[in-house]
C-alpha cells in the first residue's frame, strides 16, 4: 500500500485528466518514493516507463533501442529521438502516460532534446494525447540549472510535483509492528524517505536493523550515504569533511574554519552546495522581540540518515573495520543512540501539535510554529495566534524524565526570548516528575505529553 502520497496521486490524476497533451515534472531526493508512486499512478494507464544513465548522447539512444526491443517494439539498433517518440507514440485508444526517470541525464548531452520533445508532443502525433512527466532525484539540478539549460522549452511545462519527505504518522503505518519509542529511534536514523524504510524490517529489534543492514558490509544501507556524496557531489573530501564536522557539533562558519582550515568563503560556497542538495540547512529562530539573545549563524545536517552515517559511521570507520558489526553497535552506537534520536523528537512533537492545530485541538488555533535557538538554550515549540497568544515547548527524549527544572528553565528561555508562555507543552519519552504531575492537575496552561500518546 502506497502510504502518504494521496496529494500527489491527485496532482498526476489532474494534470492527466486535462484536455491535450502535458508535460510534468516530478522531483524529490533518491529514495523519496517516486518510482512507487508513478507505478500505483500508471496501474490502469498505458505508457513506457525509461530510466536515463549517465552516459553519452549516442550511448542514451542506443539504450532506448535496447529498451524498446525488450518490449517487442522493433526500431533501429542507435534509433534518433524522432524514431524514439514514434515508438512511443504507438496507436491507443486511451491518453498514454510517458515517464522519463532521471532526465537531467539526456538534457546534459543532448542540449535540444527538450524541444524535441515539445515538437513530438505539439506534432499529436496520430491525433494522439500524451501525458509525459519528467522525473528526477537531483533537486539541485531541477531548483537551480534546468531552466537555464533548457531555456525558452521551460515555458511549455505543464507544472512541477516535488516529494517531500513523509511524516511520523506515515512511518509509525509503515512499522506497525514497532512500537511508538522504536518508531521514533528509527524515525531519527532513517527521518521521512519512504525508500530508506524498505530497508529496515519491524520483525526484527531495531539494534539488529542497525547491526545487519547499515553496520554489516553486505547491508542495503551499508553504502547508501557515501554513495550519495559521491554520486551528487564533486570533491567529496571536502564535503566529507565539513560533515563530519557538523555531525560532531560543530555548527558555526567560524568553528567550521578553525576545525577544517578551510577559508570562510570556501566553507559557505560548500555549505550552499549542501543546502541545494538538501543535505544541510540554515537553523532559522522564529522572529521574537528577544532576537538579541538568539543564536544566529548555524548549520544543521538536515538529512537523517547523513547524520546518522556520519555520527557514528565515518567518524569511526577505523573501529567498524576492526570490530564486528556487534561490537560497533555496543561500543559506538548503543551509548548515544538515545541522545542522537533526541535531536530528532522535537520533529515528531512539533507534527502531532501541527495535526492537534488542524483538528482545533489546541487552546488557541496557531497561524505560525517556530523553534527559537537561544544562546542559553532552545524553545522547541512555539505556536501563536493572531491575538498573540502562544504555546511554548519543550521536547526531552534522552531522559528518564521531565523534571520541574527543565520546566523552569523552559519558562527562563521564554523570558530571554520575550514569548509570553500563556500555555506549556512539556513532551516526554519516558515521563515526568511528580511535581510536573501536581502542577499540570492545578493549572490548565500546562500539558504534559508523552511518546506513547502521540
């Protein structure tokens, strides 16, 4: 079953159903799930389905001659692109979806193919209708090159569909044999890319997910994170480099200079690069009157799993080829995983208040949700409305309990961020003191929340 993507099956559904012919673009990061998508979205349509390699323009049609031989469709051996969309092109009653995954690979050889393109698609070829969606995992190169590359083509686009990553809800339907507190350490390794969860299999622990499929040489996941610096980065060395660095906390353009000797220039040029990919982000903190007191200036890995591999794997890469997989996970993984997957609770807590907020579930109905990253301290969660009635909270995954002290420093950092904390959530992975208990039956601006209520 398909899970999460019922947006998108109505997007393609429309963009179909239209009158004439349409071009669509559909992009999201490897992994996100656009191969499963476009199979349930073609399950009752006719169409081809061509996956573009990186190799040459003469290499590109003589694959698509392979591909059409594989069908029973007879063409020439090294077929032109005018031959290739009469293949496409056969007699059907019914509009024909055409699906060409990982186009930026034709358009970066054959500069024209785009406007061929347009023309077959203008040309209704038969007295045809096609419906073509060009598909990709560089966002970079979609976000940032493609218009550029295929110039005034650009204009003949029906629209764009980008795959965003899953939710917590999606994942915990996914691993329904899991319970909520394992939902939520695989949600921190592996974050919302459907494909990476295919990976993992919920009738064994999570600790034997990690040990046979990311630490053992043989996993699925063994090689997925370098080969995605690999694949869409040029000098890994250096983007190696800067994450390993973010991943051991050191946030800071100039901690990133001092640490990697690198110049300041190279470091944000590289960080911008990483942003494009989506693998980095810029920690913003919600406007508030106490900006004076926030930190600014501070970069995260964004991408679960690159976090994951670079915490634990590649900084200690030495350790895994000398231990077994067990070892390592003993050793290395097993006495931070706790607090690794804290850094992502918040993630979770923040959606299941967006989802209270949808279904006016909440005090006050929330118009913006921000964190703010203070230089004491971070506000996990704050909500307001349009009267300027807030929610402030606090996110504690990696302790036996919320206690009274992390609630008064919660209302010290409102304080220094000069948010009035007319109501507090306080979320825990294992629960809260008795005083935190006390106080919440007395007063009803405070709301304590567990994992397994969410």
């Amino acid at each position: 079953m398909l899970l999460g993507r019922s947006s998108e099956l109505n997007q393609l559904a429309t963009y179909y159903g239209r009158k004439n012919s349409q071009i669509v673009v559909l992009y999201g990061q490897k992994y996100m799930g656009k191969t499963a998508l476009l199979q349930e979205f073609m399950a009752d349509k006719p169409g081809f389905y061509y996956t573009c390699e990186p190799v040459s323009e003469r290499e590109q049609r003589y694959r698509f001659g392979l591909f059409f031989a594989s069908l029973g469709i007879k063409t020439l051996k090294i077929p032109e692109y005018s031959d290739i969309f009469s293949c496409f092109a056969g007699k059907h009653s019914q509009k024909k979806v055409i699906v060409i995954d990982e186009f930026q690979n034709i358009i970066k050889t054959t500069p024209d193919f785009m406007d061929k393109l347009i023309s077959f698609v203008h040309s209704s070829w038969n007295n045809q209708e096609f419906f073509i969606i060009l598909c990709s995992s560089s966002v970079s190169f979609i976000e940032n090159d493609m218009v550029s590359r295929i110039g005034e083509a650009a204009f003949e686009l029906s629209g764009f569909i980008k795959l965003k990553e899953l939710g917590f809800k999606e994942l915990r339907e996914h691993f329904y044999l899991y319970t909520n507190d394992e939902c939520a350490v695989v949600w921190a390794i592996l974050g919302g890319i459907p494909g990476l969860w295919n990976m993992f299999d919920d009738k064994i622990s999570v600790k034997d997910n990690i040990i046979r499929n990311i630490l053992d040489k043989s996993g699925p996941l063994h090689n997925v994170a370098k080969d995605l610096v690999n694949a869409e980065l040029r000098e890994p060395n250096v983007y190696n480099t800067i994450l390993a660095s973010l991943s051991c906390g050191i946030r800071k353009l100039n901690d990133l200079h001092e640490h990697t000797e690198f110049s300041r220039a190279k470091i944000s040029v590289y960080i911008k690069t990483l942003m494009e990919f989506e693998f980095v982000t810029k920690v913003f903190s919600m406007d508030t009157d106490g900006r004076d007191n926030a930190k600014k200036g501070v970069y995260d890995i964004s991408h679960h799993f690159l976090d994951f591999y670079f915490t634990f794997v590649f900084n200690n890469s030495s350790f895994l080829d000398t231990h077994s997989p067990e070892e390592f996970y003993s050793m290395i993984v097993s006495p931070d995983l706790k607090t690794f997957t804290g850094k992502y609770f918040k993630d979770i807590c923040m959606e299941y208040m967006r989802a209270l907020n949808d279904r006016n579930r909440l005090p006050i109905k929330a118009e913006r949700f921000g964190t703010w990253v203070g230089k004491q301290g971070t506000i996990d969660i704050i909500a307001t409305d349009s009267d300027g009635i807030n929610i402030v909270g606090v996110c504690v995954y990696d302790k036996p309990m919320v206690t009274y002290r992390d609630y008064e420093e919660l209302l010290d950092l409102s304080s220094k961020a000069e948010v009035k904390p007319d109501y507090v959530y306080l979320f825990s992975g294992s629960g809260f003191d008795e005083k935190i208990n006390l106080e919440s039956r007395i007063g009803k601006n405070l709301k304590p929340v567990l994992l397994d209520r969410i």
